[in-house]
C-alpha cells in the first residue's frame, strides 16, 4: 500500500453516472455477451462482513468480552430504477439471446420468479467491473402518486463470496483500511532510515 501520510494529492474519485448493471446471457458476466438492466438510477452494493464469535466464558480476563472472527457473509446489492415493465431487462420475459436453461437470464422480475442464479457485474464509469454471482431475492413496484415517476427497488443476494473477484484497490476498500501506524512507529521508522 502507498503510504500518503502527511502528503497532498488531487482526487482521483470519480461520480456514479455511467455505472451499469449487467445480467450474463452465457454465464460470465467478463464477457461482451452481458446485458444492461434499462433504467437503474442507484446500485448499493451489500456490505462484506465477518461474524463477530464471543468467546466470554465466567472467567474471562479483566471481567471484559471476548471475541474472534467467524464466518464471513455478504449482503445484498440494492438496486433503485426507473420502472419500464415494457423493457426486456426488466419484466417477465427471458431474455432473447440468452442460452436456455434453468439458469437463463431474463428482467429482473423473471430472474425473480424464476428463483435463477446467473453472473452479474457493476461496470463502472472508468470500465472496472465488480462482478458476481446471485440471484433476484427481491423486486418490488413503487408508490404510485400524482407525482414523479413510477420507480422499483430490487435486490441481489450473492451466492457465495465474490470479494476475491475484486479488483485488488476494490478489495482493500471493501475489508477497510488497515490501521495506520502510530506516531511512535513512524518516528522509529524514520531514526531507522537516517
């Protein structure tokens, strides 16, 4: 990791506009046989967490909890659109192209009602793509008002753990930063190099 302490440097951040959500027709989402969901205005992917195992037993030092890391688990990417029943990528209806199987891609209403488990990947602005495997655990209509448009919320369940098949800078965000090192350490580095 490139230590910036106590250094300045422009931005290199980027905004979300350009982002697609893309639905495999052939089972790898790294390919170019991948097609966009119409419409999504958000995507929030679920969070990587590891299960917190409490190990306090009646003689615990120091009367304080104990604890240690257990299994890991991701959430579900959440996703927010314009609701277009009449686009492909969003109804009942497979997709037309795909490969036919249990596993063929549709809208997302029919990746739901179908219970399929395909390969999806967000594409980023600058062409990165995150991928991974799941399947539609949710997809719900909007309020329908006087106003506005008529939106969906949907999610996507990973399957298994598809922090691995991120790119390494994604990977080191997503399981956060490591701790920085203290003053102390850094003065003794520096009394080291000199």
């Amino acid at each position: 990791m490139a230590d910036v302490t106590d250094q300045y440097f422009p931005s290199e951040g980027m905004i979300g506009y350009g982002t697609q959500l893309l639905v495999a027709l052939d089972g790898d989402a790294a390919t170019e046989a991948t097609v966009a969901v119409a419409e999504i205005t958000t995507i929030t992917p679920g969070s990587i967490d590891t299960e917190d195992v409490d190990r306090t037993h009646l003689r615990s030092p120091d009367a304080h909890h104990e604890h240690m890391p257990g299994i890991r688990d991701s959430g579900a990417f959440e996703l927010v659109g314009t609701l277009r029943l009449d686009h492909e990528s969003q109804n009942n209806t497979p997709t037309a192209g795909a490969v036919p199987g249990p596993a063929a891609p549709g809208g997302l209403i029919y990746l739901q009602r179908t219970r399929a488990i395909v390969n999806f990947a967000i594409s980023l602005p600058d062409d990165t793509l995150l991928p991974f495997r799941g399947y539609v655990q949710r997809f719900q209509i909007g309020s329908m008002g006087i106003t506005g448009l008529l939106n969906f919320t949907a999610a996507i369940m990973p399957t298994e753990s598809y922090s691995a098949d991120l790119p390494p800078a994604v990977v080191a965000l997503a399981e956060g930063p490591p701790p920085a090192p203290t003053r102390s350490a850094r003065r003794r580095a520096e009394r080291a190099a000199a």
